[in-house]
C-alpha cells in the first residue's frame, strides 16, 4: 500500500507491559508484522508500565511530527480510555490515540486460530470459556462480553466468558459451570494480547486446553492498522491507498 499526499502520521503502539520478557518479544512480533502490511509506515513500540521503551521514552523520537497511538488492549478501561490518551496528549501535542483493539470480529478469528492449534489427535473440547484479565471498568467488562458474542458466533457454539483478576464470574467458576453441564473437555481461549502473569493464571483454572495469547496472529495486526487509520482521520491524512 502506499499513501498519496502528505506523509503518513507515525503510529505509536503502547501495550500495557509485562515483567515477562516473552510478552514484549510477542508485541515486537506483532508489529513487525503491521509493518510488514504497511511498508513505509514508522510503527514505534512502547509500554504504559513494566516493560521498556516506556510511552514517555518513545514519545521523545516521535516529536515533530503527527503520530497516532494504537493502545494495544482488548477492552475498555483506565488504560485505554484515560491513562494512555492523557499521557500522549501531553507529550505530542497533536497526538490523537485510537480506541482499543477489542472487541472485534478479527480478534475472533485470531482466538479460533489459536485454539485450532491445540493438538489435533486430541477430541474437540465440549465447552469453550473465553479467559480475560478483567476489568473494574463496567465497559471494559462488557467488551469482554461483546467479545464472546463474537467468538461464539465464529465457532457456532455458546461461549461464556471468565476473568482471572478483576471483575467477575472467575475464569475458573466458568469452567466449573461448563463441567457441571456436562461438559468432560473443557478449553479457554486466551482473550490475551500476550503471555504474562494472567495467562499463567489462566493456566491454574482447571480448563483441559488453555490457548496461546493472540500475539501476532495476522488478524491481530490487521486490526492495529484498521485502528490506525481510524485514528488518522482527524489529522486530515489520505487513506492508504492500496
């Protein structure tokens, strides 16, 4: 793809962090893949805490021109709504921040993906739960329903959701009702960008199959670049033209 006209703005993309080094080591991946569809595009990386470059960091080699900043989360809350935007706002002035990734159709396609690659000489699981970290943001949390909506509409199967920090039902009391319906194989699609402390929690909920985060299946990077150029609109910049 290439642009007509002025430059295309930088995007900024700022996950929420991890102290595990194979959470940022997945957002690398997914974004080299973003640019990867985009050639020409200046994709940054930057975290809101935990892991390095911080938001502040990359912030300072992006001065002096546009920049839209993906927050690279799943659904709503004070990261994607106010941490993550006030922050940018303050160090580009200009900077416009896009809504987070999820929920989304694309995200779906990634989670049945990730949960397709399960060993396939084992029986297909009875019963799906959707695991998320959780929310204290009642938005945030109806995201996470929203977006096992979506998921069961792309496996054709009901789906209940479960959290594994904040917010409720727990991932692991999800599972148990699934069992107590009958279901003897029991998986969780890992409503996560990247591995880290929640999905070793996910890990202990008692689910069978727990899957790989989403990292940087193509539908994932897909969807950064749909909330780019969502984004960009604002700063009066073309559309990508392919």
């Amino acid at each position: 793809m290439a642009d007509r006209g002025a430059p295309a703005p930088a995007l900024l993309a700022v996950a929420h962090g991890t102290r595990d080094p194979a959470g940022p080591a997945a957002v690398r991946e997914l974004l080299a893949r973003a640019r990867a569809m985009r050639p020409g595009l200046r994709v940054a990386e930057a975290y809101g805490e935990l892991s390095e470059p911080s938001l502040e960091d990359a912030a300072d080699s992006l001065r002096g021109g546009p920049v839209v900043v993906v927050p690279l989360l799943l659904a709503r809350g004070y990261h994607a709504l106010i941490d993550i935007p006030e922050r940018a706002a303050r160090l580009l002035p200009g900077a416009v921040t896009s809504r987070p990734l999820g929920p989304d159709a694309l995200l779906a396609d990634a989670l049945a993906a990730r949960l397709a690659e399960q060993d396939r000489t084992l029986p297909r699981p009875d019963g799906v739960v959707l695991g998320a970290a959780g929310s204290a943001d009642p938005a945030g949390i109806a995201d996470v329903r929203a977006a096992a909506r979506l998921l069961a509409r792309r496996l054709r199967r009901p789906v209940p959701h479960g959290f594994v920090a904040a917010g409720g039902p727990a991932l692991e009391e999800a599972v148990a009702g699934l069992r107590r319906d009958g279901a003897r194989r029991v998986a969780v699609a890992s409503y996560l960008l990247a591995p880290g402390r929640f999905h070793d929690r996910m890990a202990a909920c008692g689910a069978d199959v727990v899957a790989a985060p989403i990292g940087a299946h193509g539908a994932a990077a897909r969807l950064v670049l749909r909330r780019y150029d969502e984004a960009r609109l604002p700063l009066g910049s073309p559309a990508p033209v392919c």
